[in-house]
C-alpha cells in the first residue's frame, strides 16, 4: 500500500503534485491573499486564453505533431472579429466568422500536415509567420474597440459569482479533452499515431484524417481563445497575443507530453498548467521580474526532467549493487540472508 | 550647429514651465548664447518659482510603488529608474518601490498580468510606460476600483481610462513639428524626400508623434518634404538595420531616415556607416546622446532631439508619491512642487482632446548637435 | 534523357537542385518587381544577411540530424556578443582574434551546457534548450544592467569588419563575413561526409536505440554537435556583434525560429537521420532571400508583407515535396522497369546458358 503511493508520486504527475504544493505552500507564506477567492480567480482570468489552447496543444503534441501557429491564430482571429465588427456587422457574425476562420485555417494546417505529408514544423511555421500577417492586415497599425458591452462583460465580469465564461468553458474543455483522451477511440488513436504514424497506417488507422481532425479542433480552439482575449481585454491590436506559442508549449511539455509524441496524460497538462499560473501570480505579486520570472519556469522545465533522471540512475545504480549478488545465490531460502551480508555498508 | 531652445508661446493652456522647445522658428542664435551646453539644458529649472498655493510633498511616509516600463533592459527606462531612485531617497519613503517588467516579448501581457496583480500586491500606485495600448484598460480600472492608483509616463493609456494622471515628458503635438524641424534643417530650405523608421505597428507614442509629424507636414513651410513611407523595425537593432537597408535599396533619392525610437536611430545610423552613404542620406529623430555620439561626430545624425529620461523618473515619483499621500487627489488645476524640478500643474491634456485625460507637462526638449552631444553622452 | 539521369542518382540527392530551382524562380520575380534588383550594392547587402543565420544553421543541423534540437541559438548568439562587446569597450587593445575566441569559447560553454543537459542527462532537447533559450537570456539582461553596446565604445577595427571584402569583382563583392560563412558551410559538409563523427550522426539519428546498441558513442557524439553548434553561435555572436554594432538585450531574439525554419526548408528531417549542409544552405538562401526582397518590394503595404512571406514559406515546401515525391515516383518506376528488363535478360541468357549446357 505504501509502497504504491511512493510508486504513485515517482510518477510525473506526483512530481507535478509536489512541485504544485511547494509552489503554493510558498505563496501561501509570502503572499497575503493568496488563497482569497478573488485572487485565484484573477490567476486563472490572466492565463486562461492560453490554458484553453494548452488542452488542444495536448492533442497535437500526443499525435507527434506540433503546432507553431496557435498564437498567430489567436491574434487573427480577435482581428477577423474586431475588423468584421468596426465594418458594421453584429458581434455574434462577428464572432462566428472568427471561429470560422480559425477551424478553416486549422484544417488548411492539418492538410497540408497530413495529406501533403510535409512535416508540421513547417507549415505551422508558416502559419506563425502568415497568420500575423493577416491579422497585421487587418488591423494595421490601429488598436479596435468600443465593443458591445455584453461582450467584454463575458471576458471581464463573473458570469455565476466571480466566475467569468472563460473559465466555465475552459472548465468544460479540460473535462471534455480528459475525456476524449483516455476514454475514447480517439484518443487512443491519437497515441496510437503519436507512437508510430507507420504502424497506425499499416494496421488500417486513417492516420491522415485523424491528424486533420486535431489540427482543426487546434485552429477552432486557438480563435476561440483569442476572441475571448479580446472580450478580457476589450480591444484587439494585430500584436494579440504574440508569442504565447512557447508558453503554451512548455507547460505542455512541462505537463509529462513526450515531444515525440505517443506519451503524456491530460492530468499532467492540468496539473502543469495549475502549477505554471500559480508560479507566475506569485512571483508577479513578489514583484519579481519578467526575464526572472521566464528564467524560473525554464529552469523548472529542465530540472523537472534532469532530477527525475538523475535520481532514476542513482536508484538504479543501487539496486543493481544489491540485488546483484542475490542473483548469483541459487537457493531461495538463502538469497535473503546473501543480500544482507553482502549489501554495502 | 546650435542647441535650440525656445520661449513657448503658448504657455497660457499647456504649463507654467518657463522654458520649452518650441520649434518653427530658425532663429536660435540668440539663445544658444545663454544656454550654450546640453547638460545646462538638460537640468531644466523645470516650473515656475513656488507660489504660494501649490501643494508640497511631506517626506517621510510610507507608500508602496511600482514602476512599471513597457520592459527592461534598455537605456531610457534605466535613467527613468535613477530619476524615480532620486526622488524616492529625497521623499524618505521608507519602502523601496519596486522597478519590475515583463520580457520584451512578452510586453503586453506581461503589463496587464502586473497590473492585475498591483492590488494584491499591496501597491498605492503602479507608474505605467504603457505599451498595451486599449487592452490594459480593464485590467487599470480594476486596479483603481481596488484603491491602486495609476499615474502613466512616457506612453499613457490612449482613451484616459483608468488613468489618474499622465506625466508627459513633452507636448506629443510638438514632438511632430520637431522632427519635421529637423528634417528641414537638416535637408535645407529645397528639402527632400524622407522614410520614417518608426518600433513597432501598434506603439502608442511612436504613432502618436508619426501622426503629429503628419499633420506638421501640412504646414507650407514643409511643403518641399516629401515622406514617402513609415517602416517597422519593432525596436530590434538588427531588424531596423534591414529595414534602413531596405530603404536605401527602395528608394534612390532619399535624402533622410527619421526614426523616432532610440533603438532604430542607431541601427539607421550603423547602417548608412557601414555603406559609407552618410554624406548622401542622413538620419534623425529621436536618440540617447551616449548612443547617438559617434554618429554625430562622423555626421551621419547631424541632429537629433530627446527629453531626460532622468528627469521623467523623478516627477513621475513625486507625481505618485503625493497621490499616494493624498496630498493630491489628481484633479484638475491642483499645482504641486516636484523637488528640484519645480513646480507643475495638473491640466486637462490638449493632446488628446477627445477623451477626459489629464496630463503633467514635464518638458522641455533638448536638440543634440555635434555642440552639445559630447557633453550630453557623459 | 530523365530515364539516364534517374538510373545514376536518387531523388533525394535531387533535393538541393529542386531548392535552387525554386530560389532561383524566386529572385526572377523578385527581379521582375523591384528595380535594380541584381545592382551591386544591393545584391552585395542580401548577401552579408546571410552570414548570420548561416553560421548558426550549420550548428544547427549538426543537431537536428542527431534527432535533437538548440533552440537556444539565440539566446547564445545575443549573451555572447553582448559580452564580448563589453569586453571590448572596457578593455583597451583586445585584439579582432582573442576577441573572437571569446566570442567562441561563451559559445562553447553555453553550448556544453546544452550537451550536458540532453547528452548525460537525459532531458528531450526540446525541453533543455527551450529552457536555456529563457535562462541564457536572463543572464544576459542580468549582466547588461540596462546598458547597451554602442559603436562609439567599440574599437575601431570592428566597425571597419562589415565592409571588408575577401574577392571583388564588378562591384560584386564577397564580404569577409560571408565568406567566413561559406567556409564554415564547406567544412560542416565535409565533416558530414568524411569524418567517422559525422556519418555517426547520421546513424544516431536515424536510430538511436541502434547506434547504441552497435556500440557507438552516442551520448559523445550528441554532447560534440550540441558543443560545436553552441561554438558556432559564439562565432555568429561575434559577427553580429560586428555587423549590427549597437547590442541591447532583445539581440538576436526570434532567430532560433528562423534558423529552424530555414534548416526544414532545406530539408533536414527534423527527426534526424538525414540532411546536409548545403540543403542548409539553400534554405538559408530562400528565407532570407524572401525576406530582404520583400522589404525592398515597392508594391505591397508594409501590412501585407508577412501574411505574403508566410504564403511563400508554404509554397516553397510544398513545391518542393511534390517535386520530390514525383521524382521518386519516376525514379521508382524506371527502376523498376531496368530491374523487369534486367530480369528478363537474365531470364534469356539463362536459357541460353542452358542450351549451351545442353548443347555440352
């Protein structure tokens, strides 16, 4: 029993859990009001366009793929949806036409990604470049608001209590993408195909339409996100969210995702994601800096990996110091008394 | 070769500051007699002498500040941090206030993540260079509602929202008619054609002088210059220094590169060194003079123009520190006395007429030439 | 005429003329839009763009082929000029070479960092280097304090380097840094070709588990690229420092991704095994090439420019896999009419050999 709870916490997510309660229990003790209720809101409020599109990130990671694009799609379509309204259409066009984009320009994504069969590097860097280009168009050099005030009321007042629709929705998300992942035919698919796209494709997987479905749901969620960027902040410039791509992609990391894909749970990316968003409001409340603060996680991201491995060699190094001489003892009976004698120290 | 240091005429509506750049007038002679040195008029007496009715700061009590630049790690921002240093040894504030800043990648973001997280930090005021432009609003109306105050310098919040008061370093309407100034006297009286090299598409205080350069150029007395395009180079030294390639490649007969960003003047500059056309094609606007010296010397920059960063720091501190007292509330027509500086008074902002913004003149311009840029890099 | 040319070489070595088919497509239009397009001076000012990003994506393949990543490079390129600029502005008399060993040696430490994390200890590069892409980059705001590295503090020596020319001719110059650059290309592919260590890497990349199975330094060798691309970061580092002059702490940010992107371009498999540097250097070309003309290019808003430059991107690498694929498939199919041919030769002399036994 005890023995599987430590075997439990050696897990990435007991790493993660660890981590997360040392990351709080500092917060707690440095910070007042860290644990008031308007403050955790106001933690989840600031990362929660990004959180939403770490879900997504989970999937494409997962299937061996990746998707350099998120954050240009974010800033296109708050762009699609503030230059559609400043020309006279209703918000709720306005808003469709977004998401529209966004699902069509992630399905252009996985296309190429899937049925091209060029690698998703490439053309989700494209994207990155291209994507901002457009919303560059669109926008230009000027910064557009004035938007009806249910809309920036969704981004910025509660909806039930102090909660806003942004963390309803990523509330759903998260339960929906757990779901999805490690319940359903296609979340194993998606492993399936993160473990060897070749092996999914001989034993009959449609690889392609499986990738092209992620990488749509990853272009629709990404406008998502940015339209409601642009109801939290109320105005959108053509510079929205520019370079969250790396912050999303690290807590997906961060979260136990293989970057090779076929490995990773949706817990660890939830549990790095809480972990990341607590990191940050309490460092930014300590009035730390931003270059520190970017420092820390990137510190946090290696060490995450590099102390497990290391721990992990040491273990083994032990072991094989202690079981080796029980090996080369044939009867069972004495084995036990071997080690004793023989283990070090 | 003369600093140019003017009488403003139009002190009624905008300030009580005795001295002022205003440019369009080429008779600087006179004054350069009196002024003579950079560094003279780089130390302004600032306000006018203290009269009786304007408030004073009591030294001593404790508030908590933070200064908030678009982000860290370059020049100007640190001479805001010496000045707002200065003031805050002056004031005996016992709790240092904190200079914090996102990453420069990370600016916008990171501003309203810092704003969001000023009342929880305990913060009086947050000292804002906003680079958010609209979107910090809701995130400083917040803060305000949770008892933060929020006074802006260097770049304000465009529509006012959220805002107690914005400290301005000079009269964003004047910054246009200066640059279109030097354009002319640098090019002569036939002028010439010219590019703006400006940092980012979406910085406020870069369009905001661009669009008043634009509207100076409407003036006949620029009639002979001819802008021919404004180009980005997002305030990365070597992204504007293809940009400024770029120009000399597009554009033969261009006879000028204004760039009013301290990060695209020197790339302009190093460019045309380095493609030894700085006899043919000039570059302007506005630089530090210890990064602008060399260029002036070679004659690549023969003239550009700044205000003291320095200086903006110390009364963007007071500014706050006597908000934060309550020895202001921030309302219009309410005078105080910011240290050394003088005395300033709080008045709607003409520069943005639109909106309800108020604004503290701080002033004045200094114009760098191969006189006074030595002294002036230190 | 194809039938010949196919039976003597694979399609994949086709790859680097496919590229330089469709950059030199490239500068046609190019050349079409912008006047003066190939006048000296212009031309001589895309090719010194290239020198930068070039270096580095000589590291950077060494790496990729390993089937690892640096994404680092820029935080190194920009800490190791930035100080190596300081150094230079408060040290008298530093000469160009110890300078530039500094340059490298910061690149080598950094660069060893790197090696270590992912080598010996375990850590996904992507994980290792996306984290000292933040933390080289912190270190170096640390270390600036705010100041910048400006001309005027650096000897004079360094700002006569951009324009030093190695060979002239017709007002076409080959820039020393450019052609510091091509040497560093050259030996890259050399290394890839010839040396025990570079066909190693090949092996490692295409199947790790394999190569250290057979026996081969695995952890050495990805600990070796991950030093030389953090050398040659240091070595781009000092030219950026040369050629750009004024550093401030946002140097060199966003080149890992264009370095990235132009290695892909230049079709490196990004899960190792296979590439060359002269695919490098194609891509190089092509990135750059796109992005410097569409700076010059009058007819298009400065808004539109990267939505263009990003429509380019992915036309480039699809042109260039559907060439590709189609040369395969023409390539699979005159091999394998030579081999039905050869078979049925083989088929007709071993009839005839059989009469011949018969006839004994």
């Amino acid at each position: 029993m005890a023995r599987d709870l430590v075997r439990r916490l050696w897990s990435w997510e007991g790493l993660l859990l660890i981590l997360l309660l040392v990351t709080l229990a500092y917060n707690v003790t440095r910070v007042t009001n860290f644990l008031t209720v308007s403050n955790q809101i106001n933690l989840f409020q600031l990362g929660i366009e990004k959180a939403i599109v770490i879900l997504a990130m989970a999937f494409v990671i997962i299937s061996g793929e990746i998707d350099l694009s998120v954050a240009s799609m974010m800033g296109l379509s708050a762009g699609v949806a503030a230059a559609l309204f400043e020309s006279g259409a209703p918000m709720p066009v306005a808003i469709l036409v977004a998401l529209g984009v966004g699902a069509g320009f992630g399905l252009l994504n996985g296309y190429f990604v899937a049925v091209v069969g060029l690698s998703s590097l490439a053309v989700t860097l494209a994207g990155y470049v291209g994507f901002r280009g457009l919303a560059r168009l669109l926008v230009q050099d000027r910064s557009v608001g004035g938007f009806p005030d249910w809309f920036t009321n969704l981004g910025q007042r509660g909806m039930v209590g102090p909660l806003t629709l942004s963390i309803f929705i990523f509330a759903i998300l998260a339960i929906v993408a757990t779901v999805t992942l490690h319940f359903s035919g296609f979340g194993r698919l998606t492993y399936v195909i993160g473990n060897s796209a070749a092996v999914a494709r001989f034993s009959g997987v449609s690889v392609a339409r499986t990738k092209m479905v992620i990488f749509t749901i990853s272009g629709l969620v990404s406008a998502l996100a940015g339209v409601l960027m642009a109801a939290r902040l109320g105005a959108v410039r053509a510079s929205t969210a520019e370079g969250f791509e790396l912050d999303i992609i690290t807590v997906v990391l961060l979260g136990g995702v293989s970057i090779f894909g076929g490995v990773g749970s949706m817990i660890g990316v939830l549990l790095s994601t809480y972990l990341v968003l607590n990191l940050r409001n309490g460092l930014v409340i300590a009035g730390i800096t931003g270059n520190t603060q970017t420092g820390i996680i990137g510190l946090l991201l290696i060490l995450s990996v590099l102390l497990p491995n290391l721990a992990g060699r040491v273990r083994e190094r032990l072991r094989r110091r202690q079981s080796d001489p029980s090996m080369r003892a044939p009867p069972a009976d004495l084995s036990e008394t071997a080690r004793s004698q023989t283990a070090p120290g | 070769m003369i600093a140019r240091i003017f009488e403003d005429e139009e002190e009624d509506h905008v300030n009580l500051k005795t001295r002022h750049v205003l440019s369009g007038v080429m008779c600087a002679g006179l004054l350069a007699a009196t002024m003579g040195t950079a560094t003279l008029a780089q130390t302004p007496v600032g306000g006018t002498p203290v009269s009786g009715d304007a408030v004073s700061a009591t030294p001593g009590q404790d508030v908590k500040l933070m200064l908030l630049p678009k982000f860290l790690g370059i020049l100007p921002f640190d001479q805001a941090n010496q000045g707002a240093e200065e003031a805050a040894t002056e004031l005996e504030n016992p709790t240092a206030f904190d200079f914090v800043g996102p990453t420069a990648e990370n600016s916008v973001a990171g501003q309203i993540e810092f704003m969001t997280n000023a009342p929880a930090g305990g913060y009086d005021v947050v000292m804002l260079s906003n680079n958010s432009g609209d979107q910090i609003v809701p995130s400083a109306e917040a803060a305000q509602e949770a008892g933060t105050r929020v006074v802006t310098w260097d770049s304000p919040i465009p529509d006012g929202s959220g805002e107690s008061v914005f400290v301005a370093q000079v009269d964003f309407t004047e910054t246009g008619t200066v640059m279109a100034d030097m354009a002319l006297s640098i090019l002569g009286e036939d002028g010439g054609q010219f590019a703006i090299l400006s940092a980012s598409p979406d910085a406020a205080n870069q369009n905001a002088w661009i669009a008043a350069m634009e509207d100076a150029l409407a003036d006949p007395m620029y009639a002979n210059l001819e802008l021919l395009e404004i180009v980005y180079g997002d305030d990365q030294s070597e992204k504007s220094y293809e940009q400024a390639q770029a120009l000399i490649s597009k554009h033969p007969d261009m006879e000028l590169i204004m760039a009013p960003t301290s990060v695209g003047i020197v790339s302009a500059a190093k460019a045309l060194q380095d493609e030894g056309l700085c006899e043919e094609i000039k570059v302007s606007g506005l630089g530090v003079p210890a990064e602008m010296l060399e260029y002036t010397q070679n004659g690549c920059a023969p003239e550009f123009a700044l205000w003291s960063f320095v200086d903006l720091g110390y009364l963007t501190y007071y500014v706050s520190y006597l908000l934060a007292t309550g020895a202001i509330e921030g309302a219009e027509g309410e005078r105080f006395v910011a240290g050394r500086l003088g005395e300033y008074e709080i008045t709607q902002d003409p520069t943005r007429p639109d909106v309800e913004a108020l604004r503290v003149l701080m002033g004045p311009f200094t114009i760098y030439n191969i006189d006074n840029v030595e002294e002036a890099a230190g | 005429m194809t039938d010949t040319i196919l039976r003597r070489v694979r399609p994949e070595q086709f790859r680097e003329v496919i590229l330089l088919i469709v950059t030199v497509g490239l500068l046609g239009f190019f050349a079409s839009q912008i006047p003066n397009y190939f006048d000296p001076r212009s031309v001589n000012r895309l090719t010194t763009g290239l020198a930068i990003p070039l270096v580095v994506a000589v590291g950077q393949v060494l790496v990729v082929i390993t089937r690892n990543i640096d994404l680092s490079v820029s935080s190194i390129v920009g800490l190791s000029a930035y100080m190596v600029g300081t150094l230079l502005t408060r040290t008298d008399g530093l000469s160009p070479l110890a300078a530039l060993a500094v340059a490298m040696s910061i690149g080598l430490v950094l660069g060893a960092i790197n090696g270590l994390i992912v080598a010996y200890g375990g850590v996904p590069a992507v994980i290792a280097t996306l984290g000292t892409l933040a933390l080289y980059r912190v270190v170096l705001v640390e270390f600036s304090g705010a100041r910048t590295v400006t001309t005027a503090d650096l000897p004079d020596w360094l700002n006569d380097v951009p324009s030093a020319t190695v060979v002239a001719a017709g007002g076409y110059d080959l820039r020393l840094m450019v052609g510091i650059a091509l040497v560093v290309v050259i030996l890259g592919q050399l290394t890839l070709r010839y040396l025990p260590f570079g066909r190693r890497l090949y092996a490692i990349g295409s199947n790790p588990e394999a190569a250290r199975i057979a026996g081969l330094p695995a952890k050495r060798d990805v600990f070796t690229a991950f030093v030389i691309c953090g050398t040659l970061s240091g070595l781009a580092g000092f030219m950026f420092l040369v050629r750009f002059g004024n550093i401030t702490v946002t140097a060199a940010q966003g080149l890992e991704l264009q370095v990235v992107a132009a290695v892909v371009v230049g079709g490196v498999n990004i899960f190792g095994g296979s590439g060359s540097m002269i695919g490098a250097l194609l891509g190089v070309l092509l990135i750059e090439t796109l992005q410097q003309s569409l700076l010059r290019w009058a007819g298009v808003s400065e808004f539109v420019k990267d939505a263009i430059l990003g429509l380019l991107i992915l036309i480039a690498v699809t042109a260039d896999t559907i060439i590709l694929s189609r040369l395969r498939e023409m390539w699979v199919r005159v091999r394998r009419r030579d081999k039905a041919q050869a078979q049925e030769r083989a088929q007709v002399v071993a009839t005839g050999e059989g009469e011949m036994v018969h006839g004994a």
